[in-house]
C-alpha cells in the first residue's frame, strides 16, 4: 500500500490504495466524508502498512489538494529543532540565524502538515504542536508577531499510542486533539485476500521499461500467502522487486522472493496482552485456528481458488471444506487472479 515516488497529481487519489479485502475498502469508503472536513486525523498502523499514502490520499481528495503537502518525521527532529523547523526564525534570533527562515506550517500555508512518527515527539515539541492546534496561530522563533496558521494537521503513529497516553508519555490532551478522526491501517497479515492484488501492482510498477511482466510461479505465490509479512506491504514490494531482478526466466521463483524466517518483532503488538493470559483450551483452539487459516489458504492458493480441487486434496466433503473457508473469509476469487500466476497454470 505505501509506494516511494507516487505523483498523485497524475492519477486518482485512492489509486495506489490497492486491495479487495473488505477492511480496505471500509477505508477507502471513509476517506472522501474525512478529506470533506478540516478536523484533524490521527492514522494508526505497523510500519510499512501505508500511512503517509493514506494521509496523500486524504490530501488530494479534500479542497486543500491544489496546495502543498508537506510531510514531516517528527523522530529525526531534536526538541529545539522540532520549534525551529515548525515554525521557522527570525533573523538573529539565534546565532546561527543570519537570514529570516520559514518553516513547516508556512511552506504548507492552505495545504496539509503531516506528523509521521509523532509519538516521539519530546514534552516541549508536543506543547509547542498543542497550542497550533488550538489556537490555529504560531510565532517565528525570535518573533513576537502571531501569525495564522491555515493548515491541516495529519499524524501517523506505529507506537501503541493509548498507552503512552495512559503512561503519562504522551499528552493526553494532544492525543485528543489529533484523533478527532482516528484511522486504523491493518497489518498486511491480517488482510491476505489484498496480496494478489499488490503483488501484480509491484511488479507492473517495478519491472524495467522494455521488459515484459514476470509471473510469479506457484510456489512463489503460495510462499507470498503463507508469508506473515512483519514489515507489510513495504516488505511485499522489497520481496517483488528482488524477484523481478533476480529470477533468470520470466517465472519468479521462491528463491528469488528472498523470504527470509523472521524473529518475533518485540514492537509488534501481541495478540497474547501480558496481563491476559489465556488458559490452556484458549492457547490450543488459537493454535488450531492458525494452522487451519495457513493450510486453507495453501491449498487454495495451490488449486487456483477451485474449490472442489481443493477439498478433495484436504480429504474433506466440499460443504464442509466451504464452511472452513467462510469461516476464515477466504473467497476463493482472490485466488483466482490470472495477472500474478503462470499462463500455463491457467489451463
């Protein structure tokens, strides 16, 4: 879901916003009544599962898109850069500052700010953004003078933020005053049915002018379905256009994916909270649950979304199969997708 590089200009808004799970499209239907309003959003999610494209997409579907978007990581600034950078100086206002600078919040005058990582923003810096946001007016460092401050305010966090809120790290007040609109953006394990989709996205976006398309061969796909994907979509892309330079066909092999067994990340939200632990017949029906979702979803993957193949295969009657696959809402017509798959798999 997040690309480098997108001119938004060129193309839809929601263009690059590509999927067809059910969580997604909730989204995207959402975005156009939220672009419509001039209250804050605060977007949610893991790193890599879109959120500065989501904030683009925010930008460009309101009244602000003929004016600049400006993005801003919030964890590389320092307390006192972080004043400097927002709001800009005066000339002499410190030793350094031998001409009058502007910052931020003028460079997107009638546009939109966007805060990625703004969880890390220090105590000073989040009073500094707090008082933007309520009184809409900021001061040049070394200034006096108070200046309106016509922008939009979009943040993106991927730390849990709730409960640096209730830690006392975060204010409270802040909090509140960015998420009028809260966007949750789901890990890509969580959304699978949206892999088909992106896969053949990257692979139009990233194979060389000149070069015809790869397919991904079926082991390759099946791996890109069973894979958990700790760095979401931006893995996906990563994973495709290795595959796109190192296969030495015009099939992209597994190999050629580059998946590599990946650690427990600490940073990942547990689905087992700490101070919830689970008894035993809750620790096993979980565990029976993941395996049956992964082996559906080989198998589906393998047989190209046919049901009855697939069954028959898993020595199950096909109704039943059929009720394994509502349950884990796994359609087969998300395996099915001719654009990622061998042309000789099609017969």
């Amino acid at each position: 879901m997040e690309t480098a590089g997108c001119d938004f200009h060129d193309r839809p808004p929601l263009a690059d916003l590509v999927g067809e799970s059910s969580a997604l499209a909730k989204m995207t239907e959402q975005l156009p009544a939220i672009a419509a309003s001039e209250a804050t959003v605060l977007i949610i999610g893991e790193t890599g599962t879109g959120k500065e494209l989501t904030a683009r997409a925010l930008h460009y579907l309101s009244n602000r898109a003929s004016f600049p978007f400006v993005p801003v990581n919030c964890g590389a600034l320092s307390d006192t850069l972080f004043e400097d950078e927002l709001f800009g100086h005066e000339r002499g206002a410190f030793t350094s500052a031998h001409l009058r600078r502007m910052g931020l919040i003028a460079h997107a005058e009638k546009g939109t700010l966007f805060l990625d990582e703004v969880d890390t923003l220090a105590s000073k810096a989040q009073i500094d953004l707090l008082r933007v946001l309520q009184d809409k007016t900021f001061r040049l460092v070394g200034s006096s003078i108070e200046q309106q401050a016509n922008v939009r305010i979009v943040a993106a966090t991927n730390a849990p933020i709730e409960q640096l809120v209730a830690s006392g790290t975060f204010r409270a007040d802040l909090y509140y005053r960015l998420c009028v609109f809260s966007i949750k953006m789901l890990p890509l394990r969580d959304r699978k049915e949206d892999i088909p989709r992106l896969a053949d996205h990257f692979l139009k976006k990233h194979t060389p002018t000149g070069k015809s398309k790869p397919k991904l061969a079926p082991a390759a796909y099946s791996a890109l379905m069973l894979y958990e994907w700790p760095g979401n979509v931006r893995e996906l892309e990563n994973a495709i256009i290795r595959g796109i330079h190192l296969t030495k066909s015009d099939s992209i092999g597994i190999d050629d994916l580059g998946l590599q067994p990946k650690a427990e990340d600490p940073s990942r939200p547990s689905s087992l909270p700490p101070a919830q632990p689970r008894c035993f017949a809750a620790m096993k029906r979980a565990a029976i649950e993941k395996f049956e979702k992964a082996y559906l979803t080989h198998l589906m993957s393998e047989h190209r979304g046919n049901v009855s193949h697939a069954a028959r295969t898993a020595g199950k009657d096909r109704r039943d199969f059929g009720k394994l696959l509502k349950k884990y809402e796994l359609q087969p017509k998300f395996f099915r997708n001719p654009a990622v798959m061998p042309a000789s798999q099609l017969r």
